[in-house]
C-alpha cells in the first residue's frame, strides 16, 4: 500500500547510522576486526520520517545505546528484517463520495432485502421537497401519506414545500458544491421533466431499485410514460406517481359554449377582452399553454404538424420554422387577455383564485380533478366543468426521486412504495381526496371500478391525449416567450 504519514521517534535514525558508518570503517581498518568495534560518540535523537512505502531492505541489528564514554559493542550480526510502519487511515464515511448516480447495489443499502430497508427506515425523517401551491395535495399528503407513513413504518414525513422543483435541484447542487456528498438535506423530490434531465445528466440521482420495491409489480416498466420522462430515459433513477392530464377548466354558467379547439380558445379570448389568461412562464402551467399553442402553429406549418417535433432532441431548424408565428399568434392575443395582458399571474394558485372571483372565465391545466376538488372546497363555483380540446392537450407523468446524497434512502423508498402501491393510488383518486389517475397497470385497474368521478370532471378517456415534447425543447420555449412576448 502506497501512503505518505509523519511519525515522529519511532526510529532513532541516527544513531544507527552512525553504528553503520563505524563498522563500515572498521571493517576497512588494518587494526580493527569485524567482532569487535570501539564505539566512542553514539548521540541519539528524534527525527521525522516520512514513509512513502513498506519496504523490506538490509539492516544493522544493534543494541541502541546513549553514551558519553567508550562502549564496546561486540557481536554485530547483520540480518533482514522487515520493517513495518503502521500509516493511520482516516475512515471514509457512508455513502459516495463524490457526484455521481449511485446504483442500489453501490450504496449504504447494497444486499439488504426489502424487509431490512423497512426495517433501516423505521424511526427516520424524511425531507419530501415538492410543489406546495394545491391545498388539496397538500391535505393529500399531510393527511393519508403522513399518517400511513407513520403508523404502518414509523417513518416521519415532513413535506417541505417549494413554489418550483429547481429549487430543490439546486438546493442539491450547492450541497455538492459544498462537499456534502452524503448528508444532503434533500431526502426526496416531486419531480419530471426538464428537471430530472439536469439532475440525472449531473449524476445527482440513486438509482436502480425498480426491481427491490413491490408496489413496482403493478407498473407496466416499458410504457413509454414509465420508462421515458419527456424523452429522457428514467433509468430505475425516479418512481412514477401520477399521470398529469391537461385540460380546459371553465364556468358553464358564464360560458356556456366554451372553445372547441386551440385557434378558437384564441379567437374567444378577443371577442370577449379580459376573460382569459395564463400564467407567465416558466412556470410550469403557463409554459404548457404555450406549449399548445406551439403545437397549433405546427400543425400548419410542419408537413407532419406537431409530430414532427415530439419524440426528438431539440432541432433548432424546426424551432425557427414554428416560434416566430408562435410569437406572433401570442403577441396578437396579449391586448385581449385579462388586464390587457399588462400582467400575467405568476403561478397557478395565482390562476385559481382569478377563477374563482370570476374574473376569468376558462382557462388551460394540468390535472381536471382539480377541479372538483375545489368545487367541494367552495373555491370554484359550482357551474365549473372541464373537457378536452378537439386539437388534443398535452399530458405526461409525474415522478418522485432520491438524490445521491440523501441520508434517509430506505425511508425514500419506502415512502416511495407507500405512493405507488395500490392503496395509495386507490385514496388519491377519490375526488374527494384529490381525484388523480393512477399510473398502475391494466391489471390493477379492477381496483378502481367503484371510484366514483365528480360532476366537474371530465372523463380522461374522452381526452384526445398529445404526447409531450423532449426536454430541451421546453426551456428554449419558454425562453423564446420571456424574449419575444413577455419583453416585447
């Protein structure tokens, strides 16, 4: 083993050089025979040594001596001796160390089983950073998921809510920066997108337990959705949790023949000034609105519309070929949006609560359940419906994720099983929970028969579903809209 220590008065080098250097010159000597040396000034002292290596060499054998008079030192026998330094290794903690994906088998929980990762969770915190906008997802959470996480593994959920998941990416980020490569403060993520590309292509992810959870039996692993998120191979490095369906929300009172498709949710929004919006992007409900409109402008121009895009990496040709009357169509509509389109809400709770006063009639999301969520809360009116557009709405899948360098994994897992198993699909798909479609197979499908669905939303089936963009188109989009609609 090669190694570099300091150690100070484990050899008095010294004085056996000068032992070494006398019988050298006795042997030399006429007078003097190799039996018997005359040793006048042997001086011993500590020095400092520095060992780069073991070694094992020819040594002179004496007995170390301090003097101030003549000592004679018969009998010097010259033999090998190994020599051995013992270097102090300072213990490396648990965990990687350093960015990187770690695989399950790679990792503080390598060859437990399923029921000893249990067991490794119990008694633990688990830091879960997501979206905290929806007070429906967050009763979801702090209610059924805490409690279940609790009573059934002694795990003590603790949600640390955030207004856009980047933040906890970058939270994980600095903690790498910082040298926290396995003590990070980020246990789990709501994650998908643009997001898990950057934190994968970073290596900041653990990965590779599909196969240990058993709530994962009831996922179909190879559906594009589950094995792809927005292009980017999943990788066993997230698990999935919800499938996010966009749809069209608005008060049938109000607007009692809402738009059929896409060029006529545009034209409406100027035959009726300040009855429509969106949020601006990025955030993620605003930026799927431009998304639409995006594919609307391409299903003129491209010879196989929007398809054309979906399913490739970023083309800058075909993105010069569709955003300028992509920012045309936005900037003509902008006077007739609500304010005048001076101002547009910065996120989605922000877009509810225009809503529910009334001084928006529609508008475009994800998830229609929400809907009847809050009707029964008493935020929106009892007259609201959802549907989806002829021109079809996007929809994906939304996962969670453990970063490399969390200290809770088996609680990560854990949870993470808790979500997907079928009693945690099944609560969250009440309406009266928070009315969300499951991610589970055609077989567990059986399990869902009897969940009724509210008034207010729509039947996903009936939704002509788009597939979505991969991720590096996302940003350029919304970058294109800050530069072109939202600063001109």
């Amino acid at each position: 083993m090669r190694g570099t220590t300091r150690s100070k008065g484990l050899l008095r080098l010294a004085a056996l050089l000068s032992v070494m250097a006398l019988v050298a010159a006795a042997c030399g000597s006429e007078e003097a025979t190799p039996e018997t040396v005359v040793v006048t000034s042997i001086v011993t002292e500590q020095v400092e040594v520095v060992v780069t290596e073991v070694v094992t060499e020819e040594v002179v054998v004496t007995e170390e001596v301090v003097v101030t008079e003549e000592v004679v030192v018969t009998s010097i026998v010259t033999e090998t001796v190994e020599v051995e330094v013992e270097v102090p290794v300072e213990a490396e903690p648990m965990g990687p160390s350093g960015p990187g994906l770690l695989d399950l088998n790679d990792s503080e929980l390598a060859g437990m089983s399923w029921d000893e990762i249990v067991a490794a969770a119990e008694g633990t915190r688990l830091n879960w950073f997501m979206w905290g906008g929806s007070a429906v997802i967050n009763g979801y959470i702090n209610g059924w998921v805490k409690d279940q996480a609790m009573e059934r593994y002694g795990i003590d959920l603790n949600q640390v809510r955030i207004t856009d998941t980047v933040n906890a990416v970058d939270t994980v980020i600095s903690e790498t920066e910082a040298g926290e490569f396995a003590s990070g403060s980020v246990d789990m993520i709501w994650i998908n997108g643009e997001n898990f590309k950057t934190m994968k292509n970073a290596g900041l992810l653990f990965c590779g337990y599909w196969d240990i959870m058993p709530s994962m039996a009831n996922v179909d692993q190879t559906a594009g959705p589950i094995a792809f998120d927005f292009g980017t191979p999943v990788d066993e490095c997230e698990v999935p949790w919800n499938q996010a369906q966009s749809a069209v929300f608005y008060n049938s009172a109000l607007l009692p023949n809402p738009p059929a498709d896409m060029d006529a949710m545009l034209a409406q929004a100027c035959e009726n000034p300040g009855t429509f919006t969106y949020p601006a992007p990025p955030d993620f409900t605003g930026s799927v609105f431009v998304r639409h409109v995006f594919y609307n402008e391409a299903d003129k121009i491209l010879p196989g519309g929007h398809t054309d895009m979906v399913g490739i990496p970023f083309d800058q040709a075909i993105y010069d070929q569709v955003a300028p009357a992509t920012w045309a169509t936005l900037n003509a509509v902008e006077p007739c949006l609500w304010r005048g389109g001076e101002t547009y809400p910065v996120d989605l709770p922000a877009l509810h609560q225009l809503y529910a006063n009334q001084e928006v009639t529609h508008f475009l999301a994800y998830g229609p359940a929400a809907a009847g969520s809050n009707v029964d809360s008493g935020l929106f009116p009892e007259a609201t419906r959802t549907y989806g557009l002829d021109s079809g709405q996007i929809g994906n899948t939304n996962f969670v994720t453990i970063p490399y360098n969390s200290p809770n994994k088996a609680a990560a897992l854990v949870v993470a099983d808790l979500l997907l198993s079928i009693d945690g699909q099944l609560e969250k798909a009440y309406p009266d929970v928070w009315g969300q479609i499951n991610v589970l197979n055609s077989a567990a499908q059986v399990h869902f028969a009897d969940v009724p669905r509210h008034p207010s939303v729509v039947d996903p089936g009936l939704i002509r579903s788009l597939g979505e963009l991969l991720g590096d188109w996302v940003p350029a989009i919304e970058e294109g809209w800050v530069q072109n609609v939202a600063q001109n």
